[in-house]
C-alpha cells in the first residue's frame, strides 16, 4: 500500500498551521468547526423541501434548493461537537435526536421545542419513520444513569412526533444502543443495534418482529467496543436483508445479512464509510467517504465499481435521485444531487444560496430570538451570502459547481467551476468577512492537500467479491 507524499503532509500541516495563527484574528464559529454537512433529509410528502444538518447548524429549503435558510444550533437545544440524527416526517415536522431530548418544529423551523415526560432529558441517539407511513416514527434513547446502568428503550409515535408511546420494556441495564431502523415491507420488524457492557463488549443487532414487544439478540462478527456496528439500511421488499457499517480502527466494513442478522458476510471495506445509502427499489446500493471517494453496487451481486472521487459526507437515496454531502471547498457544493446513478451531481446547496435565519421567524420564537443576532458571524466566515432580497443566491460562492459537477472532480476543478445560475441574492455578510473568509479558504486549502495525498494513498477501499 502505497503512503501519501511527507511533502505533501508537511505542506498540508503547514498551512494548517497558518490558518490557526489566522483564526485569532477572524471571526470564529461557536464550535470552531470545519464547515461541513452531515446529513441529508427529503420531505416524504414534498421533494422541495430538504434539510441540511451541518456543523454550523441546521440549513433548509422549500422550494428545491434555489435558496436555503439557517437554523443555528441553539435555537434547536444543542451546541459544540453534537451532531444530531433528525428525521422528517408526513407533515413536514422536522425532529432531532439530541443529548439532552427530543426537539421538534412544526412551523417550517421557527419554534423548537423539547419533549416533555419521559423522553426528558434522556439521550436520543436516533431516529426513523415508516416509509410506507411516514408520521410513524420510531426512536431510540440510549443513557447511562447515576447507577451507572443504561436505560435503553424503544419509543413510537402515529401522530408526527406529538405523543409517544414505549415499544416494548426496557431492554437489560447493561446494553448500549446505537441505531435503530425498522423494515419497509413489515414495519412489525424493528433493528436496533449497539453493544453489551462487560468483559469483551460484543456488539450485537438485536431484532423484533412484533414492534418492540420482544426481542432476539444476535451477534455481529469482529465488533466490540472499538468496532461498533450501525444499522445502515434495511431491504425495501425484504424484511430479511439489513446492512450494518461496523466501524473499525483503520478500516470500516460494510457487513450483510439475508436472515434477518442471524448470518452476515463482509462485503466492502474502506478507509471510512460515512455515506451509506440503498436506491428505493432496494437493487443499487452506494457507499462512500471524503477519503474513499463514491462506490456504487448492484445488491444482487454486492460488487463494487467506484464511480468518482467525490468527498462523501452523507448519502441519502429517494426517488429523485442520490443526494450527497460534500466538502464545498474541494468538490464544489456542500449538498448535491444525481440522476444517473452517481456520476455526475448537480449542486443542490452552495454557500451563495444560504441566506441566513427565515425572514418570517419572529422573536417569540426560538429561531427568531436566537439567530438573528449570530448570523453576521457565521456568514462572514463561511463566505455566506448575508441576506437574500427577491431570490436564489446569483454571486460566487468558492467552488460553487455548475449543472453537471463529475463525481470524480478535485479541488482545482472545483475552484474554476462557474457559479450556480440563480435570482438577485445580496451578497454582503456583516462583521469581518474578509477575515472569515481568508480563513474559510486557508482551511480548505489545507485540507485539500491532506485530503488529496490521503485519496491517493492510504484512502484506498476494498471491495471483496460476493460469495
């Protein structure tokens, strides 16, 4: 295996260096995190209504991506390294899994407001609705208590998210859950993955075909504690088929089962996976990383052809195509979609769309009190369009790709690409943008150079034949 360049490396450490001396005299994120998108949410009952979760907060459109509006982290109840799962539901309900509950918007993102009863204060570690009925949703909560025992359980609501109900009892004090999906084709059939506390912490699917009342366990093969294994799919027509990313120390595994997880075989492995997505039809699945690039197989065969060297963020699968996050910097848009399959995304979200809070937020309402005032701060250092007057974002957000960006393009690409074709957005952040700027650009600069040499060394996946 062939190690990436130490020039390349020094370089790269270099300019992070520089950006570091730089960021003392730029405005700075409440997190101080590198920009960058985590997920990937369609409405089930409006296609033009998509979610964004980002690490400066939550971004959303309503009409198809020609403008975004910005959502910060505290409106919603959360801060720092959180990165919640969120789902949408039927009537466009948006809900996010938080370290300290569950919060939810009905009004398009304007109030958030946390869950009262028993989901107070417990850590809800994941979320998912019913394809086939999307305001049925299922949740996890997972949290360690005083006694040091966890209490995990499953929770379901019919209604959007409004009431909940437990699904099931508790499970045992010494199981940690992770994810939580349920079947397409039998939502009576639950998965929730996690791990047992003890001397080896083998990680384990537990599995329910009577929506939550009882439960199986069974083991995942080569996780622990350090190798944990997430649910990252379940088969639309067949209950049976689950796919589970088992992270590793040096490598994530993609793991299958066609048995419901009494079974599994590996059928990919790679540097990182953090996208995971199967097409709705359930007969092309895609997988993929900022280090790996974008891979995509037929499910009958599991083998794998990468199809470009997109920096995969997050992958999500409707029938409006393969929707993907993106480093912005490098591959031209933080959010895109595709048409054909994965080789060519068309940006769907660039900076220059992102307008800043929704205008019609007021200050009695959580986004309209708390925003406002952080996002002449946050603009500046994304290089964010400051207000968005009678459109689209028109002006040139760095790396903002064209119609048809290739999966396969680089950072030089990206940087040349023209500007997303839109209406009259006023591109002027308050407070520092040259400052912010400078720094969003070292930043990129310099994880381009180490993304690069990582893609074209050590950032090589493997893709075992199916057997």
């Amino acid at each position: 295996m062939n190690l990436p360049s130490m020039n390349r490396i020094a370089l790269g450490l270099g300019a992070a260096a520089a950006c570091v001396a730089l960021s003392a005299a730029a405005p700075a994120l409440a997190n101080g995190r590198y920009p960058a998108a985590g997920q990937i949410l369609v409405d089930p009952s409006d296609p033009d209504h998509i979610v964004v979760r980002a690490t400066y907060g939550v971004l959303v459109t309503h009409d198809g991506g020609e403008r975004w509006s910005w959502i910060c982290e505290t409106a919603i109840g959360y801060s720092g390294f959180e990165d919640p799962m969120m789902v949408v539901t039927a009537d466009g309900s948006i809900l996010a899994g938080l370290f300290d509950g569950l919060s939810a918007t009905r009004d398009r993102g304007c109030d958030w407001r946390l869950a009262e009863g028993p989901l107070a204060q417990r850590n809800i570690v994941d979320l998912s609705i019913d394809r086939a009925d999307p305001a049925s949703v299922i949740l996890l909560g997972s949290s360690v208590m005083a006694s040091d025992a966890i209490l995990t359980q499953v929770w379901e609501s019919k209604d959007d998210g409004r009431t909940w109900t437990q699904a099931g009892a508790d499970f045992p004090s010494s199981f940690l859950g992770v994810t939580l999906d349920s079947a397409p084709s039998d939502p009576r059939r639950i998965y929730v993955s996690g791990r047992r506390n003890g001397p080896t912490f083998e990680g384990i699917v537990r599995r329910s075909d009577d929506r939550g009342a009882t439960w199986e366990e069974l083991d995942v093969p080569g996780s622990d504690d350090r190798n944990l294994p997430y649910l990252g799919a379940v088969d639309p027509e067949d209950p049976d088929v689950v796919y589970v990313r088992r992270d590793g120390d040096g490598a994530d595994a993609l793991l299958v089962s066609q048995d419901g997880g009494a079974t599994w075989r590996e059928v990919f492995q790679a540097a990182s996976l953090l996208g995971l997505a199967l097409s709705p039809d359930g007969t092309m699945i895609a997988a993929g990383s900022d280090l790996d690039g974008l891979w995509i197989a037929p499910t009958a065969t599991l083998e794998f052809t990468q199809v470009g060297q997109l920096g995969v963020r997050c992958l999500t699968w409707t029938s409006q195509g393969l929707f993907a996050c993106a480093d912005e910097p490098v591959d031209g848009f933080t959010a895109g979609v595709s048409t054909d399959g994965g080789e060519t995304f068309s940006p769907l979200m660039t900076l220059d769309r992102l307008c800043g809070p929704p205008p019609a937020c007021g200050s009695e309402r959580s986004t309209g009190r708390t925003c406002p005032e952080l996002w002449p701060g946050t603009a500046s250092f994304l290089g964010a369009a400051g207000s968005c007057e009678g459109g689209a974002g028109a002006g040139g957000a760095a790396g903002a790709g064209g119609g048809g960006a290739s999966a396969g393009g680089s950072a030089e690409g990206a940087g040349a690409a023209e500007a997303s074709a839109g209406g009259g957005c006023s591109c002027e952040a308050s407070g520092g943008g040259r400052a912010g700027g400078a720094l969003l650009s070292c930043m990129a600069a310099a994880g381009g150079v180490l993304l690069r040499a990582r893609r074209r060394g050590r950032g090589r996946a493997r893709a075992p034949r199916a057997s």
